[in-house]
C-alpha cells in the first residue's frame, strides 16, 4: 500500500480540490452532536476525528427511501440516481461496519440499493484516538487494512497518507503537487509512537474470544428478565449500532390514482411488532427474548457465521442507551451473573 505525506495546512486545499470530483459529505456539528452531512461550505467540515450520532450505515441504507414507484402501467426502481460522493472522516470501527455490510447485503441476492450507493462512494478513512466508550481495540477494529480508499491519520506535524485503491489514488492525481512521496525513519517512528500513544488511551476491554460461549451458558439465565424490567424496547440501540441492519417495507398506495411508493425504513429487533407473523402469533413478545437475541448476534451468531465479531466496538450503545443496557453491562452481567441495577438507571441522569 502506498503511503505519502500531506502537510496540516494543505488539508483544506486538498478537499476544496477533490469536491470538483463529487459531493463532499464528512461529520459537522448540529446542536450538541455529530452527524455526517453534505458540506457546500469546508468551514462546516469537522476535520478531526468524532463519532457521530448516527453511524455511517446511514449514508448506504438511510433511514427512510424509496425503492421504486409505480404509476398505475409501470414502475422504476430508485437506485441509478445517487450522485459520487466523497466522505471525508470515517473512524475505522465503521469501516469495519462497512465490511460486515459488505458480506452481509452481498450474499446470494446482491441488495442493489446498498450497493449502487457503494459504488458511488469514495471513502477517506480518518485515524483516531479512543474515547471513554470505545472498545475498538478489543474488537480489533482500531486497525483498517480495507475498505477505504485513503485513510488519514493526524501525526501532528503532518498527515500520513495510505493510498488503499486506484479510486484514492485518483484523489491524489487530482493535486499531486501537496503530496510528498518522502515517508522517511523520522516519519515512521512518529507514526509508531502515535500508536503507543492510542493504545494507551482505551479505557475498557471486552474479550470478545470468550463471548460464544458464555452468550451460551447464559441462554436461561434470570439477567435477561432483570434487564427487560428496565428496558423501554426505544430501539435506539438498534439505530446508532453501525451493525445492526434490520428494515421493514411497506408500500404506501396513493387513493385516486393507483400510484404505489414502496418504501423501506431501519426496524429494530428490539420492537414487539418485529417478530409479530401473520395470524398474530409473536415469536419474541417478551422483552427478555429480544434483548438476549440482539446480544447473541451481537457476540455469538455473527462470529458463529462469520468469524467476525458483528459488535465493532464503536461505543455508541453506551452513549444512547437511556438506561444503560449496553454492551458493557451486558458482558458484565455474562460474567458474573448478575445485573447491577444500581448502573441501570431508570432513565438517564435520575
Ligand atoms: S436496550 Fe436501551 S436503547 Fe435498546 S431498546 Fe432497551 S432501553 Fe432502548
Ligand atoms: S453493540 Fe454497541 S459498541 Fe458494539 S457496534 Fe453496536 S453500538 Fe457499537
């Protein structure tokens, strides 16, 4: 993989640059959070590495679209129009995601919807250093070897560039000039230093090695009933996990003229209606039953399937849950078989 460096100062040229090659989306700040947007204006641009509320998996399967629409004779499906876009600051644990979708949309019926907009997309991966809800690293997903097209990381002095794919390296033709081919032992050395540095910064580990099996033991354990007593089945956990891919369809028929919009939206596991079938029946009406089926894909069926943790340790769990069920309570409850209801609050901050 091709390195290459890039001043501090020469960051804001190089994006005004590649914007002439399609739509820069990257994080800004709206009220007290994070979100990825399109940027018309750099100065909107969050350069350093955040964690926006909603993950990056917004940007392939938004939260609401149309797949198709028809018109009474035909219909058209929605999925030639997306435009090229570039997004700038993607931490790696969503890359990560980004694999996992990868694998998971791509299986025997490629879901196009997902697809046209990964095509359509230039990622800039952006290196980062752990907040106090990571857990990236026991995950091992603090590291990207794939799945971006260039990928930053900030060495104070200077950027270090990894050119992943020819589609970042077109990036770079678009102004070869701000980049220096030079990558010397100094550089190298700050580079190693910086990774010390971040390692240094988790402040919480899950081993994840161990999760199948005790996802297992704990099939029948009370936990699951003492967490679904707080649980407010809010789904939230569902919409700001990078991982979680559940949607529902529904077309939506225009009275009048025959016209039919279908239309997907994110739908959580979490939700009673989610595993309500036709006649009634509901395969998971109690609480306990979808929360210990989120935590077993989580820790035990993705990696059963996959050999891939499907948790990428990002933290936002942590963060969202107005009740502190989360993957840390959850894992801590696995091992020592016990809820501490005293860190379940009944709602945040009470
Ligand atoms: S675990 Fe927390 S975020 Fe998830 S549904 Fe229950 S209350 Fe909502
Ligand atoms: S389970 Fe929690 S920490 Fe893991 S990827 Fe999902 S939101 Fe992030």
């Amino acid at each position: 993989m091709r390195t290459l460096k890039l001043k501090k100062g020469n960051l804001d040229t190089f994006l005004a640059k590649i914007s002439e090659l399609g739509e820069l989306w990257g994080p800004r700040k709206k009220g007290e959070v994070y979100i990825y947007d399109r940027i018309d204006d750099l100065r909107d641009l969050v350069k350093e590495p955040v964690i926006t509320f909603l993950p990056i998996k917004k940007l392939f399967l938004p939260p609401r679209f149309q797949m198709l629409h028809y018109d009474g004779k035909i219909y058209e499906e929605n999925i030639n129009q997306f435009e090229q876009r570039i997004v700038y600051g993607v931490p790696p644990c969503e890359i990560h995601s980004l694999l996992i979708f990868d694998k998971l949309f791509g299986l025997k019926y490629k879901d196009p919807y997902y697809f046209k907009r990964r095509e359509k997309t230039i990622i800039i991966a952006l290196s980062c250093t752990p907040s106090s809800a990571c857990l990236c690293k026991s995950a091992r997903t603090h590291v990207i070897e794939e799945g971006f097209d260039l990928a930053i990381t900030d060495l104070n002095d200077f950027y270090l560039v990894w050119v992943g794919t020819s589609k970042g390296d077109d990036l770079i033709r678009a102004a070869p000039e701000l980049f220096d081919k030079n990558v010397t032992q100094e550089d190298i050395q700050k580079f190693i230093k910086w990774r010390e540095v971040r390692d240094g910064k988790f402040k919480k580990s899950i081993d994840f090695v161990t999760m199948p099996d005790l996802m297992d033991l704990n099939y029948n354990s009370h936990i699951w009933k003492e967490f679904a007593e707080k649980c407010l089945s809010c789904g939230a956990c569902s919409m700001v996990c990078p991982t979680c891919n559940c949607y529902d369809v529904i077309d939506e028929i225009e009275l009048g003229d025959n016209s039919v919009n279908r239309e997907r939206f994110w739908d959580s596991c979490m939700f009673k209606e989610y595993s309500m079938v036709a006649g009634g029946h509901n395969f998971r009406e109690a609480k306990a039953e979808r929360l210990k089926l989120w935590y077993t894909h989580k820790l035990k069926s993705f990696t059963d399937a996959y050999k891939k943790y499907s948790c990428v340790g990002c933290g936002r769990c942590v963060i969202t849950c107005p009740v502190d069920i989360n993957i840390l309570s959850v894992v801590e409850a696995l091992l020592t078989g016990k809820v501490d209801k005293d860190s379940l609050l009944t709602e945040k901050g009470k």
